[in-house]
C-alpha cells in the first residue's frame, strides 16, 4: 500500500520510471540473487516500446532496446492483457537479452512480463528476471503484483499526460502554455529575492 501511495504522489515522469522499477526490482530481490528487472515505454510518436531504465542492468546487455508494435513479444502481451510467468528465459521465444550477456543472470532464469494498461492501452511493462523462491512468491502474490502494476499504470499514465500537454509532440518544443507557466514562476521567485 505504501508503494502505491507513494507511486500515485509523483509526477516527474522521469523519476516515477525510476521509482517504479525501483519497486518491482526490490521486490523481487533476494539476498543470494539480485533480480534484474526493466521497463519499456510506448513513444508516442512511433507506437514503439522503447527501453527506459532497469534494475541490476545495463542498456547494453539487452538485444534491442525498441521494440516494435508487431513483435511477437508485444503482440503476445497486449492480446494476454495480464502478468505473464515464464519459468525458464531459455524456454521462451522472446529474447530480451544478448547470448554472451546470458550468463550475467546465473540463477536469475526465471521471468515474469507484467503490462501497465491505462484503460485499454498499453503503456508499457516491466520485466522481471528472478530466481525460483522470487518467481513462486511472486506467482502466489498475484493480486498484490496487479494492484502495483494498476497504482503505476494510473501513475505513469498522469505523468505522460503532463507531460504530453505541455511539449509539442511533432517538435519536443514546450509549448505558449508551459511559457508562460514557467515565466510566472520564475518572476515570482526573482521577486522572492530581491
């Protein structure tokens, strides 16, 4: 509950990303094995899923950091419009890592994709790879995962929105309103210290 309140309490986008894979990331640690965990964005502009940040990796570890609306991936995830559990990386179809970075993961073969709808759009999903006693908690604790994955949904989601209203999508220029916005505040605070 605490996780969620202070989800729900942020809107720099930026630093919500980073709070939000913060959370799943601890979650799914244990002291033997540091999970690693990522998460993708929808950019708007391309409907693409784009990396954003992760937990316990590096951008160059992963085999592509966009991915398109039509990969299988993305297709599966969308369609399923739930958590999906895999119980060994080297089983699945889905390949989110570099072969040679592979071995980086060690007991951590255990995978968990969970989307972050807002109403019926995707937004985007985190990634979790996991050793078994994280994965099998994890599973039991379904209903905790789905509330989490709905406060940052609801979360990320008003970030996006904030940030979408105030910078022009074509150009990634702030827009008159946030001008003038930001022109009051910084008046109001030469006149602070004068």
């Amino acid at each position: 509950i605490e996780s969620g309140q202070i989800l729900s309490s942020v809107l720099s986008k930026d630093r919500l990303l980073r709070l939000i894979i913060e959370v799943f990331g601890e979650l799914s640690k244990t002291e033997r094995n540091p999970s690693v965990s990522f998460l993708y964005l929808m950019d708007y502009n391309t409907n693409a899923y784009v990396y954003e940040t992760g937990f316990n990796i590096d951008i160059t570890m992963l085999e592509s950091s966009k991915l398109p609306p039509e990969d299988d991936f993305i297709m599966t995830i969308r369609k399923e419009k739930n958590i999906l559990y895999f119980d060994d990386i080297n089983k699945t179809p889905y390949k989110f890592f570099k072969k040679e970075k592979l071995d980086y993961l060690g007991e951590t073969v255990f995978f968990i994709s969970i989307p972050l709808f807002v109403e019926s759009e995707m937004m985007g999903f985190v990634n979790i790879f996991c050793d078994k006693s994280s994965f099998d908690y994890l599973k039991k604790e379904e209903k905790m995962l789905l509330a989490l994955a709905a406060e940052a949904s609801i979360a990320l989601g008003s970030a996006v929105q904030s940030e979408l209203a105030v910078l022009d999508r074509l150009t990634k220029i702030y827009n008159h309103a946030y001008f003038e916005a930001r022109l009051a505040q910084e008046i109001a605070r030469s006149d602070r210290y004068k």
